[in-house]
C-alpha cells in the first residue's frame, strides 16, 4: 500500500517520477523526481 500511495502522489499529483534500482546484496535504491516550480522566487 505504501509504494501505492507514493505513486499516486509523485505521479498523478506531482506529475514527477519514481525510479527503483535493485542490486544484489546492496539493496533498493528509490529515485524520486519533482519538476520545479517556474515563476519569481516569492
């Protein structure tokens, strides 16, 4: 469920991107992408 619910936010509410990277004996690694917010720095 967790995985889940990470996707529908970063994905269909952020509109980013999540990466998984698997090796052996060295575990998981999660890459989460957000595009920035254009516009002034305000």
């Amino acid at each position: 469920m967790g995985l889940s619910l990470s996707y529908d936010i970063i994905i269909k509410g952020h509109n980013g991107t999540l990466q998984l990277e698997t090796k052996d004996d060295e575990g998981t690694e999660f890459i989460i992408e957000l595009p920035g917010r254009m516009g002034s720095n305000n």
